[in-house]
C-alpha cells in the first residue's frame, strides 16, 4: 500500500432524493506534496448493498477542475444510478495535460492519478480491483489524458475514452501551457513528440484495451482526431470513432457521455 494519507469528506446532503451520492475525496499527493481533491459518485443503493463496483474515471478539461463535470452536466450522478457504477472525477491541476511533465517537477499528474487516486479510490470504496471493472475519459485536455494515461497503463485500465481530445498536441505547440510541462518545441521536441497522442498508437499492437472517442465537426480539435482515427485504421487497431454535429462545447460533450457509457457499460458486461 502507498503511503498516502487521506481524508473523506462526506456531502451527500447536497444531493436530493432518489439521486446518487457525492462525495469529496482529498487524497495528499506524495509525488506532488500536496492535497488534491476529486469528486465521488456512487449510486443510490451504494450503502444499502454489500456489492462491489466498476469504475469511471471522468477528466475535466483545461482551465477546468474536478467539479467541472457535476457542475456542467450534473446528469452524470443519474447515469452512476443507470449503470449502477462509481464515477470519479478527479482534479488534473491548472492545465497540467495529465502528464509527469519532464521539466516541472511539481506536475506529476500521470503519477497522482494512475497510481494515488486509484490506490485512494480502492481503499475506501467497494469498487471490483482490476482493470476489466476500471475505464477512464474525458473532455479536451481529458480526451488526451484518458488515452495518455490508458495508452501508458494499460495493466491499470481496460477501455478508454475521449471527447472532442486534444490528441496531437504538436499542432497547438503555444496553447494552454503545454510549453510549461514539456517546454517549447524548438529546444525539447522529443518531449513533445513521446507524449503526443498520435505517436503512441503503435503502444496499442496486440494491445486488449478498447478505445471509443469522437469529435464534432466543428471543433478545432477535428482534424487531429479525424488523424488518430486514419492512423489506428493504417494499424489496424480495433476502436470506436465517431464524428457529429458540434463544436468545442458542454452541449456537445453532454451528449457524447451518453453514447460512452453504452460502450463502458458494454465492456463492463462482456466481463463479468
């Protein structure tokens, strides 16, 4: 067991009846030396039954934080009552693009999240300890840390998701302080070249993990997920890939959660 210390902060009386429960988890990151917080959901029935449950790992976008997703599209709490699952919705720091960034040493996301969190979340929640019953998504900058995070661990996580994902992040090489985790392209190109998306496909060879993303068509982000999708085609890699009307939006990822939790709901079923 890591040595973390941890509090659990119980809010369930923000939730109102026949909803699902809320909590704040604040883990104290050893890697980073510091206390971060994350949003739990277990369903309604959570506390009435001894069950154990699949997991949900949710990421927020840049600018954002883990209370972006229940603030948004407060629905998801429904959707862990629907799929009768734990969602966790973890905080990725100020634009950290849910790297261990090479040159900061206080960004460790990869690390908090793949190893801290989900050692946290295990500990005080009945969830099912393997990675058939643990998926992992997100939003934009959570798009490209869910595959991030699930391309590189993929002992930990069975099936990955992203929505609208910043997937080639050398296409966008002075935004959202990507040069502050990796530096700026013309002096650390090869930090930037190993932690984009579309350079990591080929860790997907022989690989079991299920991969479901989508992007809408009027996002600025398209064209680099319409080139992950050609690339995993190239490869002949087996994945899920949708196009929609949409843009950079909550409306637009409010509706393609839906569509995910089928594919994670699938996954979960097809194992247990």
């Amino acid at each position: 067991m890591k040595n973390f210390y941890l509090l659990l902060l119980l809010i369930c009386n923000v939730i109102s009846t026949n909803a699902s429960d809320v909590d704040t988890l604040i883990v104290v990151s050893n890697a980073m030396n510091k206390s971060i917080k994350n949003i739990v959901i277990t369903p309604t029935n959570y506390n009435k039954k001894n069950d154990n449950y699949s997991v949900l790992y949710l990421l927020h976008g840049a600018d954002g934080n883990y209370k972006d997703w229940i603030s948004n599209n407060p629905i998801i709490k429904e959707y862990s009552d629907t799929f009768n699952i734990i969602i966790v919705c973890p905080d990725g720091g100020f634009n950290s693009w849910y790297f261990d960034s090479p040159i900061d040493q206080k960004m460790k996301y990869e690390t908090y999240i793949s190893d801290e969190l989900i050692n946290a979340v295990d500990s005080n929640y009945r969830t099912i300890k393997n990675k058939t019953n643990r998926v992992v998504t997100g939003l934009s900058m959570g798009g490209h840390g869910a595959l991030y995070l699930a391309f590189r661990h993929q002992d930990i996580w069975g099936a990955a998701g992203s929505m609208s994902g910043g997937l080639d992040i050398r296409s966008f090489k002075n935004d959202w302080n990507i040069p502050d985790r990796l530096g700026d392209y013309e002096n650390y190109k090869n930090n930037w070249e190993n932690n984009t998306i579309i350079n990591m496909v080929s860790m997907l060879k022989g690989s079991d993990l299920k991969i479901i993303f989508d992007c809408g068509v009027d996002d600025f982000f398209y064209d680099v997920n319409k080139k992950v999708h050609d690339a995993l085609v190239e490869m002949n890699i087996p994945h899920d890939y949708t196009e929609r009307s949409g843009g950079h939006s909550w409306e637009y990822w409010s509706n393609s959660i839906k569509y995910q939790l089928l594919f994670f709901n699938e996954f979960f079923k097809s194992n247990n």
